[in-house]
C-alpha cells in the first residue's frame, strides 16, 4: 500500500523512471565488464552525475537534488532489481554525503557538498584496519596536532571505493588516550596530500565490480579545516549517529535484492519442467516460495517503517538495527533457497542467481555484523 502522499509519489516515479533508463542504458550493458575489471568505470560515475542521480539527497543549495532518502531508496530498488549492488552509489549519497550535510561546519559545506553531485569526486569512508572492525573504538590510526595540520598514521582495510575515491573521510585517533571520546573524522583527498597510497584490490567472494581496498597513510598532512566539523574528538558520536541510516541503506537493499531474486525464481521454475511437470507445480517450490513472498512483504512493511521514521528525523537506532539483522539474514536465507530451486544451474556464474547469492553474503557482515546488531538491540531491551 502506498501511504505517501500522491505529489510525492509521482515525483518519485518521475525520478524511478530517470534511474531505470540510466541503468538500461550505462549500466546493463556493461556490468559483466565492470565485474571482470574489478571496478566500475569512471565515466559511469560522471554519466550518474549528470542523469541527476548523484547528490540526489543533498540540499538544492548545495548543488544537490533537494529530494530526500526516499530518492535514495529508488535508486536502491532500481539496482537491486537488475541484481547489481557493486555500484556505491548508496555509498556515495546516502551514507558519506549526509556526514558533511550533518557535522560539517558551513565553511566545510560550502567548499565540499557542491563536488558531490557531479561524478567528479567519488565518497569513500574508512573506519575498519586489518585489526578491528567491529570494535572501532580500537582503531590504531592516528592524526597527531602539529601546527595548522594534522598529521595521519596508520592503515585501513576493507574500504569501499577504495580504488576509485576522490575523498575520503578517514577515522583517526586525535586523543588516543581516550580510545572512543578520542576519535575524529578527517577528510583526505588523495590527489592533494602526500604519503597516501592505496593496496591492492581486495578479491571478495561476490560484489565483484566494487573496488574493496587497503589503504595506508604514511604521515598524511592534511590542512585543520579537514576535521569534520572543525572540532576535535567528536568522530566517534557523529559515527553513532550516522550508521543507523547506514545500516537502514543495507536493509533497503536487502529486501529490495528479495524482491528481485524472487521474480527470477518465479520465472525460472515456471519455464522449466521435471517428471513432465513444471517445478512451479511442486508444492514444495509453491511452498518455498510462499514462504519467500511472505518474508518479503514482511520486510518491505518493517523496512518503510524505518525509512519513513528517517524521513521524518526520528530513526530509532534498534529500530534500525533490527531491520539491518532481519532483512540482510532473510535475504541471504531467501536467495540460498531460490537458488536451490533452479538445480545446478543455480550454481553457474552465468546465471544471476548465483552472483546474487555470492552478493547477499556480505550484507551479514559489513555495516555491523549480525552479531553486532543483536548486541545493540539486546543492550536497548
Ligand atoms: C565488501 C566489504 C566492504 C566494506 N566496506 C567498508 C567501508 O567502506 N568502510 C569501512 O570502514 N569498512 C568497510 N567494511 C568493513 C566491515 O564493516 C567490517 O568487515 C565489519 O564491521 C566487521 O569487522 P571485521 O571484519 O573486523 O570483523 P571482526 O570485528 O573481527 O569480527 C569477527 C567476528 O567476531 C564477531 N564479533 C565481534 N565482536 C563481537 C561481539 N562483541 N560479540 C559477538 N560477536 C562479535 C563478529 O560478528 C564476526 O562474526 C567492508 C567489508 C566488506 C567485506
């Protein structure tokens, strides 16, 4: 049912039909490249900006689209329907841009937020090191006070738009005595620091388009207008108030990826036969499936409730927690199931099935483990 108001509503229709057109045209067609090469291309990033779907969440003011989450959630819904999470759009617009809308001093607005809608600087954030993810207030990287600068020490791992990311906002220690109080948020943008270097590619199991990398900061200078905010030691406050939405970004993503990987089942089963029946008339396909519809619109009801709280400035974080544990848990469930229903084929990379499959996993385990989230909602019981 579709709650919002019908104004609302038809704009975001408008905008769907702007994403759906973008990925037919830039992105269809090239996906199996962009997987092969372990990146997107460059020029797909500057296409985006310009079909209008970069900064789509950003202040007009700003340079950006003036719309709201709801907007980020169409384009969610759009890739995740072709089966292609690996373009970090979400990445870019709905979880690093909305720190700079939030903490950024209007200096730090003025100078950043109108670079973010073209394509021509592509987001990244870096909190996990190969020594702690999940614990981030143990995080090892360093950004010492000297002069006017601040000076970056240390390595991360695991970064999403590792290869391709014009900026960078780094979590660092500026008072390492006070582990967690003691953390900042600071902006690097690799073309104009020295002492910066990215690792490899990381290889992943699925996801195989987007650019995971190590980065290391070797005595990074970065002038202190880079520090989010222009205040010390508030990184690990404006991190909490941020990964709710991100974790919300997953969940979308999650159930919109369950819609998907059903229609496919559906179609699949109902084309192919066995014992001169189609395996759609099993009962335990239509059982199978039934229960995948069900969870399905039972993530999508408990998902819009979320994201209609975000809208309005009032996401409760368990809330958020719980959809990110239950939607990225049943998708995972859901897609292993439908994959058993197409047989061996389910397993050849040629079959979208299996790329979904081998993309679902992640949702588990990045933006805050299952375990993690059940951590948060038990502590809030
Ligand atoms: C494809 C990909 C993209 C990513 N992109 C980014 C990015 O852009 N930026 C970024 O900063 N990070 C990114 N990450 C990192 C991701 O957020 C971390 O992998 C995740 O938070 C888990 O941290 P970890 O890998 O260090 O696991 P660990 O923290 O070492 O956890 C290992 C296991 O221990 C469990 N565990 C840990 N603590 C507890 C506890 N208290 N109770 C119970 N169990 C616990 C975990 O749930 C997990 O099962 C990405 C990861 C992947 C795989």
């Amino acid at each position: 049912m579709n709650t919002l108001d019908p104004g609302i509503s038809e704009e975001l229709e408008a905008f769907r039909s702007t994403v759906k057109k973008f990925i037919t045209t830039e992105v269809a067609p090239n996906r199996q490249r962009w997987r092969q090469q372990r990146c997107v291309d460059r020029q797909a990033w500057i296409k985006a900006g310009q079909a209008g779907l970069l900064g789509v969440s950003i202040p007009m003011e700003f340079g950006g689209g003036g719309g709201s989450f709801r907007h980020e959630t169409v384009i969610m819904e759009e890739f995740a329907r072709i089966g292609f999470l690996d373009f970090y759009i979400p990445l870019h617009n709905a979880i690093v841009a909305p720190y700079f809308v939030r903490f950024a001093s209007p200096a730090q607005r003025e100078r950043w937020l109108p670079t973010f809608s073209s394509g021509e600087c592509i987001l990244g954030i870096a909190m996990t090191e190969p020594g702690t993810g999940s614990d981030l207030q143990a995080i090892r990287t360093t950004a010492r006070r000297d002069g006017c600068c601040y000076v970056i020490q240390g390595q991360k791992s695991l970064i999403s738009n590792g290869q391709s990311a014009d900026l960078i906002l780094v979590a660092a220690k500026t008072d390492p005595a006070r582990k967690g109080k003691g953390i900042s948020l600071l902006v690097v943008e690799p073309g104009k620091v020295e002492g910066f270097r990215r690792g490899r590619t990381l290889e992943k199991a699925g996801l195989h388009a987007q650019d995971t990398a190590e980065l290391f900061f070797d005595d990074v200078r970065v002038p202190e207008e880079n520090l989010l905010g222009e205040v010390p030691d508030q990184g690990f406050a404006q991190l909490m108030d941020s990964l709710p939405q991100e974790r919300l970004v997953i969940a979308v993503q999650a159930v919109a990826s369950m819609v998907a990987a059903l229609d496919e089942t559906i179609s699949y089963v109902k084309g192919r036969t066995a014992f001169n029946e189609r395996i759609f008339d099993f009962q335990n396909t239509r059982f199978v499936l039934a229960e995948c519809a069900t969870a399905t619109q039972v993530g999508k009801a408990f998902v819009e409730k979320c994201v209609a709280q975000l809208v309005d400035g009032q996401l409760d974080p368990s809330l958020a927690a719980m959809a990110k544990l239950w939607a990225t848990e049943q998708h995972f469930h859901l897609v292993d199931r439908c994959l058993q229903l197409f047989g061996g084929y389910g397993y050849l990379s040629e079959y979208p099935i299996s790329q979904m499959w081998a993309d679902a996993r992640v949702q588990r385990i990045f933006g805050g483990t299952s375990e993690i989230m059940k951590e948060l909602i038990g502590r809030g019981l």
